[in-house]
C-alpha cells in the first residue's frame, strides 16, 4: 500500500536517485576509512569527503575564517557548539520562541552550571513578526552575550530574520548561532557575512542527502572546547586534541557512505538549479497545501503568515480532536504526517497548542500531485465522518 509522504521536516523523503546509487556504489567499491591509511582507497575516501566539504563551503559562501565539520546529526552540531563555548563570561542568551529541545535542552544544562539568563526574543503574536524595534531595545537593556536562533521553525516553518537580528546582535558584540535544519540548501544564506559566528545544518533534511551527514560552519577565531575526545587520524603521538578544523571535532571513524551521499545530493542540487529552484518548487507545493487544507472548515492552520514568510512546514488542529487522533486517522488513510510537540515545547507554549500539539504536514521538492489527491480524499472521509 503506497504511503503518501507529508513528513519532510522529519526527513526528505524520497532522495534523489543519484544519491541512493553513488552511495551504493561508492560504498561497494571504497568502503574504507579516510585518514587511516596511505593506501588508493583510502585516499580517494578522503578526497570525496574534501570535495564534499568544498561543495559546502560554496553552498554557506563560506571564507578562510570559517570551517566545517561532519557531525552524524545536527543535535550533536548543537551540543558541539554550545557546550562547547566559554560560559564563564556569558550571563544573557536570547533564543527564539520556536527553538527545538536540542537547543533548550542543551541550554537548561548549561544552567545547572552556569548562572545563565535565556530571553525570547520579541515576536508578536497576533501577526507573528518579529519585532525588530524590540528586539534592538531588548538588546539595549539587558546586552546580549549569545544569540541563538532556529531559521525556521520546525512546528509551523516561521522564518526568522536572522540577517537582521545577527546585525543587532553584532552591533553589541555578541555570539550568533543559527540552527539551519530546516533551511540548510532551501534558504541561500551567506556565512562571508561577518555577523554569523555558527550555523549547524542536518544533512537529511533540505538538503537531501541520508542520516548521518550533517554539520557546523564555524568561526576558526571563536575557540570552542572539543565535546569528543579520540583518534583523529593524524598526530597521534600528542595526547591532546588537534588545534586544527576539521580535525579537533571529526573525533573517530566519519560516516563515509552518508558523506558520499550528501556529496551526491548537493550535486543534483546544483543541477536542478540551486537553492532557488529548490525553494521555488517546495514554495509552489506549500501555496497547493495551504489552499487545500483552506477549504475545510474544521481546520485552523497555526503560525502561518505567507508562503514569502514560511517554508514548508505547516500545523493545523481540528476542533474537538486532538491531534494523535487525526494522525492516526490520517494513518488509516495511508497520509503520513508528524503529531505532537514535534520536540519543540516552547513552540507549542508561544502559540498555545501545547500539551496537545499540533498534526504537521511537511511537503518537499518531491511532493507531486498524487500526494494531494490522497490528501484531500482522507480529508474528505474525515469531514464526512466527524
């Protein structure tokens, strides 16, 4: 029985063929480590990983100041950075009112340690913009030492001016870290810009390659302690970490065959015509979604504004339902969504669907018109059966 796939924030779902056959192929023939030894497969293992990380340094237009790192998921990108900073000189953090728990989870460890204070940054609730006027005063009032923001929320796909609030955030000298799950190869965004010190981006997602390949685009002159200790492949002999990017946080054994396949993925990519073309598909299948889920009365869409202002990702509740019970109907249907909190707690308290959460419907590039068609048949059995 087909399955109909409104789950992209989740995953991307299908891949691209090439990235399913260049990671079947790559690991048939070049199943090795990288960096542990001086032999042909091994170095042509190191190169794909080196060609990858090009590929990534052209995406985030990233300059010499700025490296990046394989991590196997964005949550331990998150953690890297964060537990990674210096916290004994930081006392106000601002986050956005959407931040996922591998943001706030990390932050309320830091806090048993640390005497930290976390502010939401200003978003108005009634049109959910953010307030920049606000914001630039909350600044002014209690200065802020890190700033981090989701650039799009993964409950409701609410995007967050980060180029403008980065700018605030330099202005008074601050870290800035911006969590790219949802965005990473959909949204351009230029890391050359001198007011993005951190961007961790997942690899499955937006970008659409496997599990296991994912990343920071980090500022070489912020220094971060190592979260993972271990071999790395080179000065073996010194008992500490290397001082060097990647090597002082690709601790271990890298992940090859998802690497071969995010490599394959950002390929096709660039030959579908970029993140533009990307986001001009994935914007034509939110404008489908919203007009579809419009036409039934007992629907209320959350947190969305426009189709300018939101990615794909879109939250609805059905009145006298909670969500668990339309996922499952949904299910019965053969439509896959996500129900819930969606690991976002704060999201839900901000737009006051929380505990329940909200059923969410996530399209992607390869979301097609046999999608919406099941779509709108499970939605019609459900009106015809409230």
């Amino acid at each position: 029985m087909k399955m109909y796939y409104f789950d992209n924030a989740a995953t991307t779902f299908p891949k691209p063929e090439s990235v399913y056959a260049y990671m079947d192929a790559f690991y048939r023939k070049y199943g090795v480590s990288a960096g542990r030894g001086q032999y042909e497969l091994s170095n042509h293992v190191h190169s794909m990983i080196e060609e990858t990380r090009i590929l990534l340094y052209e995406l985030f237009h990233c300059t010499q100041d700025q490296g990046i790192v394989f991590t196997p998921t964005a949550t331990e990108g998150l953690n890297i950075v964060l537990k990674g900073l210096s916290w004994q000189n930081i006392q106000t953090v601002y986050v956005t009112p959407f931040e996922h728990n591998a943001v706030t989870r990390v932050l309320e460890d830091i806090k048993k340690r640390y005497r930290i204070e976390v502010i939401q940054l200003a978003v108005d609730i009634k049109t959910l913009e953010y307030d920049l006027e606000k914001i630039k005063y909350q600044f002014q009032e209690r200065r802020p030492d890190v700033v981090i923001m989701t650039h799009a929320s993964n409950v409701c796909g609410l995007l967050t001016p980060v180029n403008e609030i980065c700018k605030l955030a330099k202005d008074e000298s601050a870290i800035t870290i911006v969590d790219l799950a949802q965005t990473a190869g959909l949204i351009d965004l230029d890391f050359s810009r001198k007011y993005y010190d951190f961007g961790v981006f997942a690899g499955h997602k937006t970008l659409y390659g496997p599990f296991g390949a994912s990343g920071i685009i980090l500022n070489k002159k912020i220094e971060l302690s190592p979260l993972l200790f271990g071999g790395t492949g080179i000065d073996s002999a010194n008992p500490n970490l290397p001082d060097s990017i990647p090597e002082r946080f690709e601790v271990g054994s890298i992940n090859t065959m998802a690497i071969a396949g995010l490599n394959a993925a950002l390929k096709w990519s660039k030959k579908m015509g970029g993140t533009s073309e990307i986001r001009c598909l994935e914007r034509q299948h939110l404008q489908e979604l919203i007009e579809i889920l419009n036409n039934y009365s007992f629907i209320k869409i959350i947190g969305f504004r426009n189709c300018d202002s939101n990615v794909g990702v879109v939250s609805i509740n059905v009145e006298g339902y909670i969500s668990d019970e339309i996922g499952n109907i949904l299910n019965e249907q053969n439509i896959a969504v996500r129900t819930g909190l969606h690991c976002a707690p704060t999201a839900h308290h901000f737009l006051n669907t929380f505990p329940s959460g909200t059923v969410r419907f996530s399209v992607g590039y390869f979301t097609g018109e046999k999608d919406f068609e099941a779509l709108i048949k499970a939605l019609n059995y459900i009106e015809i059966n409230m």
